[in-house]
C-alpha cells in the first residue's frame, strides 16, 4: 500500500489536505505533518513518531512545502535510509492531487517524475497566460 506524508511549516500541511479531501474524498492513507505550530518543534522526532505508525513495506510519498527548508531537509535525511520512500518538495494541490489517483500497479517513481515534469502541476504566471491567449485569437 501507499502512504502519503504532506509536511510542512505551519498549518499549510493540515490545509493542503483538508483541499484533497474537499476534492478527492478522505483517505486513511494520507497523513499531515505541521511543523513549528501546536508544540510540534522537533522535525526528527516527529517524523520518526509518525513514520513508526507506516508498515515497512509501504510506499511512503512525502510531499514538502519548500525545498532546502528544515522540514524537507530532515525528509531527505530519512529517503536516504528509509527503502521504499519518496520526497517531492514545493508541494502543490495540483500534484497532490495526481499523486492521490496513481494507480497501484504503476511504479510511483516513473509516476512522481511524469507529474513534477507536467505542465499542470507547474506555476503559471495567468497574466502572461492571458496574454497569450490573446495572441491566439488573432
């Protein structure tokens, strides 16, 4: 089975999946780690607390909110010796969102680097969207 992990400074964690499940159902698998709020200061010993409750044999995706922050750089610790897991940083709700409906049978390394790589998953700058789009009606 597969195992989600968002993790992040703040509540974003906690909001960023209240947003899945507003779009794509509750899920047991699909777990929030908000760091730095609610006591929570220890990144190591929470991600350990939270990573104890997750068969060994699963799959674990970590999606974190900012790539060279604490809360990614403690996750990179642990992809390093932790087999079977996976760390995506500057998490957003499109590639949460893609990761979820992976199925099963598809191998989630080949998945994650398709998503990352999509343009639907990337930043857009609208305006210059806009413009375009403008351009493409002459």
């Amino acid at each position: 089975m597969r195992q989600y992990i968002f993790a992040s400074h703040a509540h974003f964690a906690t909001g960023i999946k209240e947003s899945t499940e507003l779009l794509s159902g509750a899920r047991d698998n699909v777990h929030d780690l908000s760091m730095f709020v609610d006591g929570r200061t220890d990144v190591a010993e929470e991600a350990a607390k939270l990573l104890s409750t997750i068969d060994p044999a699963d799959d674990v995706i970590v999606c974190t909110d900012l790539f060279g922050g604490s809360v990614n750089n403690e996750f990179t610790k642990i992809v390093q010796t932790r087999p079977n897991t996976h760390l995506v940083t500057n998490m957003n709700l499109p590639l949460l969102i893609q990761l979820l409906f992976v199925s099963e049978s598809t191998p989630i390394d080949e998945a994650i680097r398709q998503i990352v790589e999509a343009d639907d998953t990337k930043v857009k700058y609208v305006n210059d969207l806009l413009g375009q789009a403008e351009l493409d009606e002459f």
